[in-house]
C-alpha cells in the first residue's frame, strides 16, 4: 500500500476523530488487515509525528491511542476561538485530584488526614462525573471505605500515556519547580508533584490551568502539616465549602 496514502489517512482519521484513536481502530479504516498495515500505520505514526514537530499542531500517544491536539506554545492565543470560558475548579478539587494520583489507591479519610480538611461529597461528585476517578476497591478496615483511583480519561485529558509519566520529586530541583506543563485544549496544566509535599503547592494547579480557585475557598493549614497524621482525622466543623 502507497505510504502516502497510509499517512493521508491516519492524519485525516486523527483530525476527524475527535478523540485518541488505538491503534487497532487505526488499522481497522484500511481494507487490507495483514499484518502489514499494522507496520505501515506505525510508520505513519512516526512520520506524521515528525512532521508536526515544528508545527503549531502535535501528534502525541496518551492512554487511549494517538491524537493530533495544540500545541502548548500556542494554545493561549487560539483560545480565543472559543467564547465560553472554562470551568473553574478550586483548589480543594485540583489538591484532591493530585492526591488521589499520587497516592492511589487512596480512600477519602486518607486524604482528609494529609490535607487536615474534610473533603467535600460535591468535589468527589465531581471527579466521578468527569470520569477522572473510580472505585478501584474498599479497604479492608471496619466500614470497607472505598479505593479511589485515576482513569484512563484523567490520563488522556491531562496528555499522559501512563501514570509513570508523572514527575517525582526526583525529577525537580525546588518548590518553584513543582509543576509539568501539560497540553490542554486552550491553556496548560500543572500537577502536584508529590501529596507530601506543603497542600498551599497545589494551588499552582490554578495558575497553570487558567482555572481560577474559587473566591470563598477557605485558608488551607500551615505547610508543616502536610505530612499524614497518625492520629484522629478532621477537626470537627473543617470541611472544603466549595468545589
């Protein structure tokens, strides 16, 4: 099969899709399903990738499959395309988020004992419907209180292919440094990089996604705590009042 062809229409396919394509369902818009399509849709890959290097477009691989998307660098100005402004997350939901990728699987009093706050039920609701967290188990203590965990939308939303491809401590030098720029559809993202380290450094994840935190989120306890505790969970009436 022309090779042309081949990257013609995996590039139109990505474009069109809307959505990270497998590899499979790549393979599966030729006629032929020889085990050469297989390799020429691979090639394809490659090449396009390449060629979109020094574009204002970027084929990346996430968890579901290769998609075409904006590029960082320019993602500010073209999201002024788009009239309706994102959605505002505080910094409650995005340290909670962090927590539960980092640490999963994690139930809700464990992250209630790191952050010294009661999670709100609305943040958890959330993440459930944006299908960015799911029930991986119930940890066998009295009650049986649920696992949290990422999914594979978590993953794709925030240009990951795998959770090891988040950052760890290692990778970084200083507090100021405790981010990753991520591709998102009009502005970047950032993700703490490590639950241990002080709560307040999660709000970064706001100013690097453009999603400001909420004006009446309420003051978060001192960096010193941020560290598990040992004893007890929540200071009665401490709870998040907003997502």
């Amino acid at each position: 099969m022309n090779h042309q062809y081949v990257k013609n229409v995996v590039e139109a396919a990505l474009l069109a899709a809307g959505r990270p394509l497998a590899l499979e369902e790549l393979m599966s818009v030729f006629d032929e399903r020889d085990g050469s399509i297989s390799e020429e849709v691979k090639g394809a890959i490659a090449a396009l990738t390449e060629e979109y290097a020094t574009r204002g477009l970027e084929l990346l691989e996430v968890a579901s499959g290769f998609r075409i998307q904006i590029r960082a660098a320019v993602a500010q100005p073209v999201a002024r395309l788009w009239q309706e402004r994102p959605a505002k997350y505080s910094r409650a939901l995005l340290e909670t988020l962090a927590l539960i990728a980092y640490r999963q699987p994690i139930t809700r009093g464990e992250i209630e004992q790191i952050r010294g706050v009661a999670v709100n039920p609305n943040i958890i609701k959330t993440l459930h419907e944006r299908n960015w967290i799911r029930v991986v188990g119930h940890r066998d203590v009295p009650g049986k209180p649920e696992l949290l965990g990422t999914t594979r939308d978590f993953l794709d939303y925030f240009s990951l292919k795998k959770l090891d491809d988040l950052p760890t401590l290692a990778q970084l030098k200083e507090l100021e440094d405790l981010r990753v720029q991520l591709t998102l559809p009009g502005a970047d993202a950032e993700v703490l990089t490590d639950p241990q380290v002080a709560p307040d450094a999660a709000a970064d994840l706001d100013a690097a996604t453009d999603l400001e935190a909420a004006a009446d989120d309420e003051e978060e306890p001192n960096a010193e705590s941020a560290a598990p505790r040992t004893h007890g969970l929540v200071a009665s009436g401490a709870q998040d009042d907003s997502i």
